[in-house]
C-alpha cells in the first residue's frame, strides 16, 4: 500500500495534475476531449503519482557527541527515535545509518511500525565513539551506496572537521538530489567558556592537547566565534531552504519533537 | 644590622612549604573540549609567547618568597645601629623631670623612651636612677617587662639631681661590659655643663627646649640666738619666662598671710620678713596658678618652738662675760670653777673656756677658747701677749660679721701657730687674732685676745663679736628649710653644651629613643608589593 505523501513523480494516479500538448506515442485514452473542445487541441491529462516517502535517518557518531552532561548522543538517539516513531506511523519508509558506523549498524529504509523495535535495537547499540568524524566524507561515503532519494535527516552536533564541515554535508545531499534536514544536538555546557586560568584543552575527537590561557578576552573570543559559528548554520540552512532544528540536551525530547512537527 | 626579635626569623622556614606547594601545585588543567576550533585564537597567542611563559611562574614564586621575607624580618624587628652590647639606663629623678610639658610628666616621657628600648630578646640591661647617692634599681637583667614596669612606676625627686654620679657609674659598667650608655633626661641643671659627665653617653632628651616656669627658688625661716622669738623668713622667686609672670606668691604663718604679691618680670627675687613667734611656728609659701612643674609652686615647713642656747662659761668670775651674756635674752649662761668640776660635756651646749682648757674629747656643740696660755688641739701659742691692731676681718667669715675693723683699737694678744684645719677670721698684721675651725665638730674658736679686758669689752664691737660668736658656735640654728636647692627653674642655659658633649651611640635624639624604625618600611613594602600582586594576579594568567 503506497504511503501517504505526494511524490515528486507524475504517474498514474487519480490527482489530477496538469495537461500537456499531445505528442506522438503518448495514449489516445488519456486526450481530454472536452479541453480540445475548448480550446481545439490535442492535449493529455497528467496525475499525482502517489509514491512512498524514504526518509534517511544520519546519525553522527563521533566522539564530540558523547560530549556533554547528560551526553548529547544520548539526546540525540531519543530525539530521533521519536521521529522514527511518527515518520512510520505514517507508512513512510524509514532508514538509520550510524555515520562513522558498520553496514551492520544500519537500517535499511522500510516501513511499518513493526520496524520501531529494529530501529531502537540499531539506536541502543551505536556508540558515539568513531573517532574524529568528517561529515561531509561520511555523507558522500553514504551517497555513494545510492540510496533511494527521500528526505535525510543529519542529526549531529555540527563539529566535524572545521566549522563548515556539517554545511558541507548538507549541500552534499541536496545536490545528491535528496531533501536535507537537520537536527543539530548541543550541550549548554560547551556553548560556555571555562573559568580563568590556564588549560590543556583536548579536542575529544583527538589530537594533541592545546595550551589555553583562558581570560577575559579568550572568553570574549569564544563566545563570539561560537555564536558565529551557530548563526552561520542556521543563516546557510535558511538559505537553502533546509529544514533546521536545534535542540539542547536541556530541553525534554517532546519539545523538541513538537518543534520538527512544524517541517511537515 | 640585629633584630629584636631573632626568633622570628626562624618563620622563614615556611619558604620550603611554600616553594613545594607552588612547584607542586597542579597548575595546568586538562580539559576536554568538543571543538578546539573555537580556541584557536587564545591558543595561538600562547605559543607566540613561550619564553615569557617559561618565566612567569618562577617570577611569581620568586616574588611570593620575596613577601615571606619581607614579612619575616618585619616581625623580627630589625634595628640598624649599635644595640649588640648590654645597655646600660639612666633614668634623671630630679625634681624638674616633674614638670607636664612633655605630654605627661617628662619622667614618664624618660620612662617610656628608655622602656621602648626594652624588647623580648635584646641584651642584658642595667638600670640606674639618678641622685645622690645614684640608685641601681636594677643590676642586670634580661626580664625586660620587669624592667619596663619598673620605669614606668618611678617618680620624679623632691629636689635637682646632679647626674655625674650616676654617669659615671653607668660608664664604668658600660666600659666593663662592653655595652653602651643611654640616659634619659631634661637637661636641666647646672650638671649638664659638664661635658666629661656626658662623654660617651647617648642621650635622650625629653620635654619642652623652651618651657615656661615659675618656682620658689628659696623658702625658709631662722631664729636668730641672740633673740630666738625673732623669725627671719626668706623667700625667693625664679622664673625661665622672659616676659613678665602671672604669679601670685602668698606667704603664710600658721595659715594667715603675711604676704600676698603680685610677680612682675622675670626674677630672680628675694625678701625676707620679721615677725615674732617664740612658739612653733608652720610657714608656706604658694605661687599661684601652678605651671608646667608643680614641684616648685608649693613649699612649707615647721619651725619648732623657740628654745634658748646654753652657754657654759668656765672661767673665774669675770662681770664683763657674765654682762654679756646676761645682755642675750636668747642665751641661758651658767659659770663653772674650777674647771675639774666640769664632769662632762653637754653636746648641745657652747662652753666658753677662759683661763682654762677644755679635756680631752670634750662633747660640746661648741668651744670658745679665750687667750690660752698654752697650745692644744687648736694650735701652738708662739708668744705675746703684744700690742696688735686688726687690720683684716674675713668678710665671709660669721665671726667677723659686722665687726668694723677700721673701729678697732689695739689690744694685746698672743702669737698662735694654728692647727692647719683652722680659719682666720681677724688678723693683725698677718697675725691671727681669730680663728676658728667650724667644719667639724665641736666647732671651736680662739681669740688670741681677752676680750673680757677693758681694752676690747668697753668697745661697741664686744656684744656683736660675742654673739656672732655663740651663735656661730651652737652651729644649728634654730632654722629651717623647705628643701635644699630648691632652684627649679627650667631654664635651659646648657641645654648646648649636652647636645654637643653627647658622644659614642646615635647621639642626642629629642623625643624618639630610636632611629627610624625599619619595621614600618619593611612592612610598608610587604603592603605595597601584596597590592600590586593581588592587583596583577588576574593579569599574570594572561601573556
């Protein structure tokens, strides 16, 4: 039974969609004869092919994620699971890949709500421990197993491999002809510069550990390179029309789900 | 450079824990951070100044110690001078130490000088008052609270005090112990123009160079022993002021005054008054409003009841000696021969030996020993009896008071050789007529003459002589005195001359017994640097 949702194709359906001039091969049952009469040419009618929905769950598994208290990768399973649950319940076709993850850690997209437990199965056992994860590399390693375009849903704290490194991922699914969305988890503690004095600050996705001398002016800094940073996600989502929500492990998961409800 | 305080220095040892805990101290903190991108900014401005980052910590450490330091030798109290020996003090007790005008009395000022030399830890002192004889209150010590508290209790004297005494035993102790002499004084009194008295001392000088006083410079009554009923009261006025004073002095005879006046320039002034009083009599003398030294604004004595003078007369009965005598109502006279019926004498009497000589060891207040024919204890007779005409009278001599020698006609006398101790109080020709030995006791006079012979006994000078004479020889008048030197005044005539013969120490300090005190500024440093670290210390973090 085809899910609810209008698909971009135009096919044999019963939702009338527009005409189109006669053309040599097309079927003669479908010329509207009572356009002709108005307008004494030949022309077809075209429908709404109604399709299924596949909706590409991508969850950043790397070490920031497990940043944060309580970890946003935590947040992040909840928040998506209960996305999952409505996107069945609405006979789309639902898929989870861990990214940084194994094939075996995924989900292929299928639908039903019988596919909720598969789903919280794959979402209890990923670990937020993949290392240093690139986004964008992660997206296209995943773009090239050509999955069935739908909407993908990046769930990630954004830090990759530089600031841009989520943006990138994002126009590489849209130009991979997919629909994006994103669901951007963070701490409210990593947002908040440490008190004065001197650190070793490690980055949790590796690498050696930086001198910091945090005073006022290096607190000055960060909160100035981290509000770039976050307003440069949302302005660059907004600009191609993604779909973006941002949620802090502060916030209960429902608030969160009753925010991404407003994409549909 | 020493410390007062040697102990303290032993807090330095709280360099180690400080140094192990600032070295051990873990400074650095690890932190995890989800993006070290939003860092970069701070971290590159680290790397950019290593080398100062290699030395900010050992800076700082070296700094804290600095403080430690600075902290524990401002407890240690150093003292920069001469203080390694044992001290001695002298403390001046003289009346004058009495007066106000050093904030307190300039005793207590002394006092406290001296007792701010006095710490937990310092050398042994000594401790020495001044008067006469100069006091050691205490030997030699190191319990200086003890001898703090003991400065701080004494009170100034009733009368000066001459502090050479005391000087010169706090030089020799000084010199025997090898420490040093600190005296603490007013600098007043004749005293302090002795420079030897203050060669190698350290003096501290106390109260005001240019104090303002008035003060009885003399007060006191005497009964005459020709007339005992007759009072003679004497008074004197000094005063340091240079304009006029505002004194009233009040003279008082058993409470009703005999004279009330008003003080008019600076002084000196004295006057005397007669009244009569065979009984006691209680005398004061009161200048009023007091000033500065109260010491010398007050003075009262008793004078006891007249009494009369015995006088003994061995000698065959001669009118002209028993005329006299008769002529003193103050004289109770009795006559004695032959001399062996004199049992003995009466220490209180004056006997007058004519044709005789007194025995040995006579107890007399005193003798008049009347041309005697051999010599004795008062000399050798050389011979005569010759004519002689005095032509030489002791003006200081009592004997001769009032005696006109220009009025006197010749008269046989002996020759004497007298005793070495004795005086001339009339001579002819370089030839005693009288002399006398008054120092001692009895006090015993010659006359190389009879007076009792018409040559001398029909002439006016006979009854002045003879009374000058006995009154001379009693030696305790009837008198009496408000204190000896009772001249207070605060004048400072050689206050140079202690400030230029002060030698050895720091010299002479008016006021503070201590040069500047190194305490303060090392305390003042240890302020100034914890302000400017704890002010620096948020900005130490940055590079």
């Amino acid at each position: 039974m085809p899910a609810e949702r209008r698909g971009a194709l135009r096919g044999g359906g019963i939702e009338f969609s527009e005409y189109r001039a006669f053309v040599t091969g097309d079927d003669s049952r479908r010329i509207d004869w009572h356009a002709y009469a108005r307008w004494r040419r030949l022309v077809v009618r075209l429908f709404v092919a109604e399709q299924d929905l596949h909706l590409h769950f991508l969850l950043d598994c790397s070490d920031s994620m497990g940043a944060g208290s309580p970890p946003k990768f935590d947040h992040a399973r909840r928040v998506l699971g209960g996305l999952a649950y409505i996107a069945l319940g609405n006979m789309d076709r639902v898929g989870f890949t861990p990214l940084g993850g194994g094939a075996d850690a995924a989900l292929t997209p299928a639908r039903g709500r019988h596919r909720f437990a598969s789903l919280v199965s794959k979402l209890e056992s990923a670990r937020a421990r993949a290392g240093r994860t690139r986004l964008a590399a992660e997206v296209s390693r995943w773009l090239a197993a050509r999955p069935r375009r739908g909407m993908v849903v990046l769930v990630s704290d954004g830090f990759g491999v530089g600031l841009d490194d989520a943006a990138e991922a994002l126009d590489r699914i849209r130009h991979a002809g997919h629909d994006a969305a994103m669901v951007q988890v963070l701490s409210p503690d990593e947002l908040e510069p440490p008190p004065p004095g001197e650190y070793e600050m490690e980055d949790v996705e590796g690498g050696p550990p930086v001198a910091v001398i945090v005073d006022a002016a290096a607190r000055r800094e960060f909160r100035e390179r981290a509000g770039q940073f976050l307003a440069g996600l949302e302005s660059k989502t907004a600009a191609a029309g993604i779909p973006f929500l941002r949620t802090f492990t502060s916030e209960p998961p429902g608030s969160a789900l009753s925010r991404a409800l407003t994409w549909a | 450079m020493s410390f007062l305080a040697p102990a303290a220095l032993w807090a330095l040892a709280l360099a180690l824990p400080v140094a192990a805990l600032y070295l051990l101290r873990e400074r650095v903190r690890r932190l995890p951070v989800s993006n070290i991108v939003l860092w970069s900014g701070p971290s590159r401005r680290v790397r950019e100044s290593r080398g100062w980052k290699r030395l900010r910590h050992p800076v700082s450490l070296a700094l804290q110690l600095l403080l430690l330091t600075l902290l524990v030798l401002a407890l240690a109290r150093p003292r920069i001078g001469a203080a390694g020996g044992p001290l001695v003090l002298v403390l001046d007790r003289s009346a004058s130490m009495g007066a106000t005008d050093a904030g307190g009395s300039r005793l207590e000022a002394a006092a406290r000088a001296l007792a701010a030399l006095l710490h937990s830890g310092s050398p042994p002192h000594t401790l020495i008052t001044t008067g006469s004889p100069p006091e050691m209150l205490v030997p030699r010590s190191t319990d200086a609270v003890g001898t703090r508290r003991l400065l701080l209790a004494q009170k100034p004297a009733e009368a000066p005090h001459n502090p050479a005494p005391a000087l010169a035993m706090a030089r020799a102790l000084a010199a025997a112990r090898g420490g040093r002499v600190v005296f603490a004084t007013d600098g007043v009194g004749s005293a302090c123009t002795e420079n030897e008295a203050f060669s190698g001392v350290e003096t501290i000088l106390v109260g005001s160079p240019h104090p303002a006083n008035a003060g009885l410079a003399a007060f006191a009554a005497s009964r005459a022993a020709a007339d005992p009923a007759g009072v003679t009261v004497l008074a004197g006025y000094a005063t340091s002021t240079r304009g006029p004073g505002n004194s009233t002095l009040r003279i008082l005879a058993d409470g009703k005054p005999i004279e009330v006046r008003e003080m008019e320039g600076s002084g000196p002034w004295f006057q005397q008054w007669t009244l009569r009083a065979p009984g006691g009599l209680s005398l004061e003398a009161r200048l009023e409003p007091p000033d500065v030294l109260a010491a010398d604004n007050h003075a009262s004595l008793k004078l006891p009841p007249a009494h009369k003078l015995r006088v003994v007369v061995v000698s065959p009965p001669s009118r002209a000696l028993e005329r006299v005598f008769e002529a003193m109502p103050g004289i109770e006279a009795a006559r004695v021969w032959p001399p062996e019926s004199l049992v003995y004498g009466d220490p209180g009497a004056v006997y007058v030996f004519h044709g005789a000589l007194p025995p040995a060891d006579f107890q007399a207040a005193g003798m008049l020993l009347i041309e005697p024919a051999v010599g004795g204890f008062f000399g050798r007779r050389t011979g005569g009896p010759l004519p002689m005409a005095p032509d030489f009278a002791d003006p200081s001599s009592p004997a001769a008071r009032h005696l006109r020698v220009e009025r006197l006609e010749p008269l046989p006398a002996a020759e004497f050789d007298p005793a070495p101790t004795a005086r001339t109080d009339l001579a002819s020709a370089g030839r005693p007529l009288i002399f006398s030995h008054w120092s001692g006791k009895p006090r015993w006079t010659v006359l190389a003459f009879d007076p009792s012979k018409p040559a001398f006994s029909e002439s006016p000078a006979y009854p002045v002589l003879m009374a000058n004479l006995v009154e001379g020889l009693a030696g305790a008048p009837q008198e009496a005195l408000h204190a000896p030197g009772l001249e207070l005044s605060l004048t400072r005539l050689e206050r140079k001359k202690v400030e230029a013969g002060a030698g050895g120490g720091d010299g002479v300090r008016p006021g503070a017994p201590s040069p500047p005190d190194p305490v303060r500024w090392l305390l003042l440093l240890a302020l100034v640097w914890a302000v400017g670290e704890a002010w620096t210390y948020h900005r130490r973090i940055t590079v």
